[in-house]
C-alpha cells in the first residue's frame, strides 16, 4: 500500500502536493469536502467527513506515513486588526486541538512497551510565527520566510512539530512583505480561483519541496 499523507487543513494542497506529485497517496482533509472538527478514532482506524455526512472516509492509522496541518490562523493573527466579530480564541484552538487530536491517535500507536521510533515518519503544524498560537503551543521548532527557499516575498512563517528540517537556501528578497502585495500578485496562478484570504494561505512552492525533500 502507498504511504498515506494527511493533509489536515490543507485547502488547495499546496504543501501536500510534493508527496502526491512522488506517488504518495495524500489524503486533504479540508472543508468544505471533509471537517477535521468532525472525527473519531474507531478501532485502529481514523473517521472523516463533512457535517451533511454526504463525504465519509475511513484510514486505518497504521497505514499513515506522515501528517501536514494547517488549521486556520484568523484566531490568532496580528494583522486581524479590521474583524467584524471578536478575537475568539476558543474557536481558533478548537481547530489546532482537532489537528493534535489525529495526530495523537496515531502516535498511540505503538506495538511494543521497548518501541524507540515514532508510529509517524513526521508531523508538522504550521502557522504564522507572528501571531498568539504561540501562547498555547510555546516556542516553535522552525521558523522560515518563502525566500529561505526560493520564493521572493516575506511571510514569517512557523512550524511546530516533529520532522526533519528542510535545508534553507535564501535568495536575497527584493519583494514585499506579503501583507502589502497586491491580490493579483498572491499566487497569481490561483487569481479568480480562490480568494485573497485563501491565497495568502498557500504555503510557498520551494518551501513545499524543501520540505518534503527532508521527510520523504
């Protein structure tokens, strides 16, 4: 059987998108097809779906190689300055706790009292390094911008997590910050497709690659 990947959050499938392009079987656990919010462990294995429960998936834990997870950052961002509603916290960690909640099921996983290496080949959260997940989640264990790899714009962007780090090779970045680029320049390859809230989640191609280049 081909190594499952999951892509929690993953939205377009951007980080995810080396592992499928190599063969991997990588399974993106977004909405609005599937809700992270809405799974449960049943035996060895990890259910999926939606709220109607129109999309129903079933993957046995076993069978994960590795997990991506990009819960939403609208909680616990500092560029949230002009929100209609109020900072909820709550929600936003409701979300990341969904994410460690699969991820810890899977690690449980072991077959011995003696094992040594993790039920995952890796596990990686990400978020922007800016913002108050920090608060929750303490100090993270990478912390880049899209030009350490190749892309030439500025996004401080964090991951927590358990995994190789991607070897950085920084161009020298003559871009703007990424809150101040123009939406068409976003991912303009994604322009009229997806929003500017959603391109401006897409996680940076080079880091993509550099990633999974360091956890094949």
């Amino acid at each position: 059987m081909n190594k499952i990947i999951l892509d929690l959050c993953g939205g377009t499938g951007a980080w995810s998108k080396p592992y499928k392009d190599n063969g991997y079987d990588v399974r993106n656990i977004t909405l609005p097809k599937y809700d992270i919010e809405i799974s449960y462990p049943a035996g060895n294995n990890i259910v999926f779906m939606n709220g109607s429960r129109k999309n129903i998936i079933t993957i046995e834990m076993r069978n994960i190689y590795g997990i991506l997870a990009a819960p939403p950052c609208t909680q616990f961002s500092f560029a949230r300055t002009n929100a209609k509603q109020p900072r909820n916290l709550y929600s936003g960690m409701h979300t990341v706790k969904c994410c460690l909640d699969i991820i810890h099921w899977c690690q449980y996983g072991i077959t011995k009292d003696t094992q040594k290496f993790s039920p995952l080949k890796f596990w990686a959260l990400e978020n922007p390094n800016r913002g108050m997940l920090k608060w929750f989640l303490g100090k993270p264990a990478f912390i880049f911008n899209p030009y350490d790899f190749g892309d030439n714009y500025k996004k401080e962007t964090a991951l927590w997590g358990c995994f190789n780090e991607p070897k950085k090779n920084p161009i020298k970045c003559t871009g703007s910050k990424f809150d101040y680029m123009k939406s068409k320049d976003i991912h303009p390859e994604f322009y009229g497709k997806y929003n500017r809230k959603a391109r401006r989640a897409i996680t940076p191609e080079g880091f993509a690659q550099a990633f999974y280049e360091a956890n094949k």
